[in-house]
C-alpha cells in the first residue's frame, strides 16, 4: 500500500501543513494568551493542538480512505484572542473549551444538533465570524501608526506574496516577521531560558461556569462549526468524494475534549488546506490522494515538537509584530465572511446586528457580545421573514 505513494502527495502533503501552520500559528498564540494562559501554558496548548490536528490527520484518512485533512479552529482562535479574560483566569477558559468540545462530540453522537447549527442563515453565521475577526484583523492598521518601521516589512511581504501566489502570502509574512525579530530584539539573549525539548505537559483543572458555556464555549463551538466543520465538509464533497460527517465529527470532537484540559483550542475539519489536497495537484488518482493527508499529519506531528522554542521566539519579539501576523493572516477570511454577511440584498439589518454585537468587545451580564449578536439577528431574521 505504500509503494502506492506519489511525490505530488508527499509534496503536496508537506506544503500543506507548512502553509497552515504559518497562516495560523500566531492566531492560536494570541488565542490562548488572551485568555489569561502564561507563557509555560501558551506553549502546552500550542504543542497538544498541533499534535491532536497532525494525529486526527493521520488517522481520519487512514480510516476513511479520503484526503479528509484536520486543522485547528483557526475562527475558534481568533474568537479567543477577541475575548475577555473570565473571572476564573485559565481555569475558567479550560472548562469552556471542554464545554465546546463535549458540544462537538455531542454533535457526533446528534446529527439533529449537527442540522441545526447548519440551519443558522449562512448571512448570520457569516457575520458572527466577522464580528469576531474584526478586532485582530484591525490590529496591523493600528500597529502600522505606532511601530512603522516593524509593521511595514511585513505589510509589503505579505502583499507581494499575495501578488504572487494567495498561499505564499502568509509564508513570506512568517520569513519577514523572522527579519525584522532578529534585526531588532537579542533574540539568542532572550530565548536562552527557553528550552528546545518539550514544553511543561502539565494539565490546568477546569473551572466550569455558566457564564464561561455561554460566553465563550457557545460561541465557540458555533464558529468551529459553522466556519470550519461544515465549510470543510463541503470542500470534500465539491470534489467527488463521499463523506460520513458524524463519525469524523465525534473524532475530531474526543481529540478536543482529550487536549482541552491542557489548553488546546479545538481541532475540525479543514477546508483550505483540504482543497489543497483533494484536488490533481495532490496525485492523478482520486483515491491515493488521502496520503497527502496522512503526509500532512505526519508533518504537523513533528512540528508540534518545536513548540516550546516557537513561543519562546514570540515572547522575545516585540508584540505588534505578533498581533500583526495574526491580523493578517485573518484578513481573506475577514473578506470571505463580510462578502457572506451581506449577501442577502433584502436581509442586510439581521447580520448587521449579529456583526456590529460581536465586533464590539461588549459583555451584558458578564456574557460577551458574540452570543447577543447571535441571538439579536435570530429574532430579527425570523421576525423580518414573517
């Protein structure tokens, strides 16, 4: 069966996993910092998201025979950087990042709660997640004011990759954002504590609350769904191939609720870097296609391992290039997400509601806008569909 391999998936398989891991690293560090993680925690979450997504790709494929690629909740990510810390610290954040994956494991054993995510209009669902992206993808603008001679190398790599290639966009932000760290901090210096083996795997006991479910599980779990999960589902079927969503649903969601008490943001299906792989660029037979996929998994089992050195070089670099590789990387999905919300000629005040609730950063009774947002253009569809 090995012998079946093609370099195109191989290549293909390893490209893959190195664009999304560059698009999207520094979204999960901020993620995870912002919801009042330490240093030491930032990178055990970041090592066990990349593992559970390098394992799930492994074995999905494996089991299913389809390029059926896994990545983080990039969305999920985003949403965490945009939150507040609760009451109860890192703690707090864990328990709700239980509460969505027992969500998405529920889902699996649930197909009725699977439909009913999917029957949220695609305007509002849109509108949510760009509600949530907004605020990060704000922060190269804002970063480009008061750091200019930091911000603009990456401005400029980041648009010449887009010029060239949309997928080489975010690798030559990483490789500028690398330039300007070692030109302008002591990086070997400040990276000299930092060790270069595996990070601190120690678990954080969850706190569970009300508020965190509903202020940030919920909310969570509605943008891994509805922005990752089902859009990745989608890319697999677009091209021929068939797929049985609860039992790939229920994995993905037990490897979430396994790496939730040591701060892992949830893991679900990809639909960029599986139209990367389910496409000819990945091998001329369909059906040996699902090794770029395994190839992936692999690649992202080996790069959970530098964790630790990576979040160490995070730590030293100055933290508008941080934030600002994050917001740039956000922002074609910022586009794709705006251009959703308000598709709708006719129903343009629901997800406007929705948007401008969970762009805000406001919290009503200690739950935060995302949710309000949701439920304001709810009613307000409904209401206007009547």
């Amino acid at each position: 069966m090995v012998r079946q391999v093609s370099f195109s998936a191989i290549y293909m398989g390893v490209l893959a996993a190195f664009v999304g891991y560059a698009a999207s690293f520094a979204i999960v560090l901020s993620g995870i910092s912002a919801v009042g993680a330490s240093e030491a925690q930032v990178a055990t979450g970041l090592f066990f998201a990349t593992l559970a997504m390098g394992l799930c790709s492994i074995v999905l494929p494996a089991l299913s025979r389809i390029p059926a690629a896994v990545a983080w909740s990039t969305p999920g990510a985003a949403f965490l950087a945009s939150a507040h810390v609760l009451p109860g610290g890192f703690a707090e954040a864990v328990g709700a990042l239980a509460v969505c994956a027992a969500l998405i494991v529920l889902t699996g054993f649930v197909p009725a709660l699977g439909r009913l995510v999917a029957a949220i209009p695609k305007p509002l669902a849109n509108a949510l997640l760009a509600g949530v992206l907004l605020r990060l993808c704000l922060a190269p603008a804002q970063a480009l004011g008061t750091a200019p001679a930091l911000i603009l190398p990456l401005v400029l790599a980041w648009g010449a990759g887009l010029a060239w290639h949309r997928m080489a966009a975010m690798p030559l932000t990483i490789l500028a954002f690398l330039v300007v760290t070692f030109l302008s901090v002591d990086v070997t210096a400040g990276m000299a504590a930092g060790g270069f083996g595996l990070p601190a795997l120690e678990a954080v006991m969850p706190v569970f609350s009300l508020q965190g479910a509903i202020s940030v599980g919920l909310p969570l779990y509605l943008v891994t769904m509805a922005g990752q999960n089902i859009p990745g589902f989608a890319v697999l079927e677009l091209n021929g191939y068939a797929v049985e969503r609860q039992p790939m649903i229920r994995r993905t969601g037990l490897a979430s609720l396994l790496i939730a008490p040591f701060g892992g943001i949830p893991v679900n299906m990809s639909a960029i870097t599986a139209a990367m792989m389910a496409g000819e660029d990945a091998g001329r037979d369909p059906a040996q296609r699902y090794w770029a996929a395994i190839t992936s998994g692999v690649t992202y089992v080996a790069i959970a391992f530098c964790s630790e050195p990576i979040v160490a070089l995070a730590g030293v670099a100055p933290p508008e290039l941080i934030t600002a590789v994050a917001g740039l990387a956000l922002v074609p999905a910022l586009v794709s997400a705006l251009s959703g919300a308000f598709s709708v000629a006719d129903r343009l005040e629901a997800p406007a509601l929705t948007f401008l609730f969970a762009a805000s950063g406001m919290t009503l009774l200690g739950i935060s806008g995302a949710f309000w947002g949701t439920l304001a253009g709810v009613l307000v569809w409904v209401v206007k569909r009547r």
